[in-house]
C-alpha cells in the first residue's frame, strides 16, 4: 500500500515550495485588485465576480485533476498545474481590457486547482497514518504563510508598477513547474495508476451525490464549512474594523500578517503532535471550539491589544483544524486519494465561494452579525462532530467484534 512508506522530506519541500507560490500568488491580488478594477473603470460589482470566478473555477476543477492524478500520477499534475497558473498570472500583467482579467483568474482557478488535491494526495502516498496529520500541517503552513506574504509582497511591487506582481507570481510558478519536472519523484506506481484507469468513469456531480451519501459525506461538509466560516470572517474584516475602531490598512495588514504567521507556525509545529497525541476527530473538535470562541470574543473586544489577540485565537482554531480534517479524509479515502482529495478541495472552494457574499450580505444589516453567524455556525458544527465521531466510533467497535 502506498500509505505504508515513509515519508520523504525533499517532495515534500517541493510541494511546500509550490503551495507556497500558488498562495502568494493568490494573495498578491488583494491590495492590487481595486486598483486594477478603477483603472479598467469598472464597478465594485465586477471586482466581486472576479474574486468569485477564481474559486467557482476550482470547485469545478478541483474533482478532475484529483481524478486525473489518480490515472497518471502525481509528478504531472503538480508541474502541468504550476505552469498554468503562471499562465493565467502573465494574462493578468499584460491585461488591457477587462475580459483578460477574468479569462487570467479562470485560468488560474482551473490550473492552480491541479495543485492541492494532488499535493495532499501526494502526502497521503508518501506518509503513514501516524504520520498523515503532520505531512499535512506541513503543507498547510506554506499555504497560511504565502496567503500572508502575499498582499505585502503585492502591495510592495505595485509601488512600482502595478503588473509587476504578477509578473513575480508567474516566473516564480515557472520555477516551481520545472522543479517539480526535475526533483520531484512520484509516488504512485504503475499499477495504482492502471487500476484507476480501470475505473468506471462518473461525472462529477455523480461523485458529489455520492461521496456527500457516504461515509466521508460529513467530513465534506465539515470542509465546506470550516472554509466558509473562514471567508466569511476575512471577506468583511478590514472593513469591519474601519467601522467599529476606525483602523487603517497598515494597522488592518499587521493584524492580518501575526495572525497568518500564527496560523502557519500552529500548522507547522502543533498539528503533528495533537494528532499523535489525541487523534484527529478530537483535534478537530477542540479547534472549532478555539475557533467559535474566536469569534465571539471579537465582538467584544476594545482595544487593538484584544482585538489582535482573539483573532490570533480565531486564526489559531482555523489553522489547525483544516490539516486535521485533511488527515481524516485521507486515511478513509483508500486508493482514490487524487478524487477524494479534489472532491475536498471542491468543497472548500465553495466555501469560499459563498463566504464573502453572506458576510457582506449580514454586515449590511448588523456588523456583528457575520462574527454571531460564524460562532454559531461553529458551535453547531461542533456538536455534530461529536455525534459523528460517537456514531464512528460505535461502528468501529461493532465491526471488530463481529470481525
């Protein structure tokens, strides 16, 4: 079984190194974006499409790459989804008209997609299941920490010249591409992949209904949630704090980039050990109450002293749980962790597709509102994970007893 060998340190620095760049890449737009949108002379209602397309692109592409990695391997994939996404960065630095900013987006949603369900398949190849939790917090901290580097890094090159940004995420995903190419070895061997090609073919709706039916439909949801609850405290947060304290984007981006560098050393350092320490299905459980309490500490918060440290606490439950729920669906996922894992990627995708437009939506009525709704969200979530993993439990027992 390929979950059986030990894990190899060098893919996965490549594979850190790439999720890295995809993030920055990512992230790089969000000081950059509005200018760009009042230099085309567009409205706020396209700078929201074109948040939107990136993620609806990766929730309807995420499921195929995993699929496709299955039959051909991880190695391709990760490289093909590199390059595109320099692609759609390039598309972007030389944009002059509004449509080749969305076509740029939707090329970087459909291929930087490629990337996460077959890097955390990768991981799950290459890692035991003692072991899975770690390999996947790994990953998770170049993720939260390219998220967090990336508007400084965009913010500081559009000093010069708006494109430049781009032009640094492209040639920087080129890199990735060809190290990829070069240094990365693949982990699935030809028979894993021959048995995937064996498979019958479904659609991709299908493998939601179905993966949403069966003993992973849960965890999936909990994927969407844990995503939408994150975007939903992001997507209205600067403004949410030039409403009630009157801050500023400096003070706005310190915030932002302690509490990011927070979450990236909690994935990087805490995940493996609570994980080994207490099993995934209790590590999840406890980081969404961190996370719920996050929340609700925030509204009462007074100071940019309490501010910073309830969301640091938010940020801290969010870090750690993802990763978590990654290492649970990877361990039930069997041979199909390249499917599973896009199925994953999908449904995080949507949550962050729908996040930001039900937080503007709320903050509009109360600016409380978003954070109560994210809390309860939150704590209902909670309480279902402990009936899910009471019912797993119970089924695990009855099924060594009959065995």
């Amino acid at each position: 079984m390929a979950a059986n060998r030990n894990p190899r340190k060098a893919p996965l620095a490549v594979l850190m190194f790439n999720l890295f760049i995809i993030m920055v890449g990512i992230g790089l737009v969000i000081p950059i974006l509005p200018y760009y949108i009042e230099e085309f002379q567009a409205s706020g209602r396209e700078l929201g499409l074109l948040i939107a397309i990136f993620a609806f692109m990766q929730f309807l592409f995420a499921p195929v790459w995993g699929r496709l990695s299955d039959k051909y391997g991880r190695k391709p994939l990760v490289a093909l989804g590199m390059f595109g996404f320099a692609a759609g960065e390039f598309i972007f630095a030389f944009a002059t008209d509004l449509w080749m900013l969305f076509l740029s987006r939707a090329i970087a949603g459909i291929f930087g997609s490629a990337l996460m369900p077959t890097a955390m398949a990768y991981v799950a190849d290459v890692t035991t299941e003692e072991d899975r939790g770690k390999g996947m917090g790994m990953i998770g901290a170049a993720m939260a920490l390219g998220i967090v580097i990336g508007p400084g890094i965009g913010g500081w090159l559009a000093e010069y010249n708006l494109s430049y940004p781009f032009f640094a995420a492209g040639f920087a995903a080129i890199v990735g591409g060809l190290v990829s190419l070069f240094l990365l070895s693949e982990s699935l061997s030809e028979e894993e992949k021959a048995k995937a090609k064996n498979k019958k073919k479904t659609s991709m709706l299908s493998n939601m209904v179905s993966a949403l039916k069966g003993p992973l439909g849960f965890l999936l949801i909990l994927v969407f949630v844990i995503s939408f609850a994150l975007t939903n405290f992001q997507a209205i947060f600067g403004f949410y704090m030039l409403k009630k304290f009157g801050y500023g984007p400096s003070e706005v981006g310190i915030l932002v980039a302690a509490t990011g560098i927070i979450g990236a050393i909690a994935q990087g350092t805490l995940v493996g050990r609570l994980t080994r320490t207490f099993g995934d299905s209790k590590v999840v459980t406890g980081a969404l109450l961190v996370s719920a309490g996050g929340f609700v500490l925030m509204t009462f918060a007074g100071s940019y002293l309490t501010v910073l440290l309830t969301v640091s606490l938010f940020f801290l439950g969010n870090s750690i749980v993802r990763p978590a729920v990654n290492s649970l669906i990877s361990k039930m996922a069997g041979t199909e962790q390249g499917m599973i894992m896009g199925l994953n990627n999908s449904f995080f995708s949507l949550g962050n597709a729908i996040g930001p437009i039900v937080a503007g939506a709320l903050f509009e009525l109360h600016m409380e509102w978003p954070y109560w709704f994210g809390a309860i969200l939150m704590i209902i979530t909670l309480l279902a994970m402990k009936v899910w993993g009471s019912r797993k439990k119970e089924e695990e027992m009855a099924g060594s007893i009959h065995s």
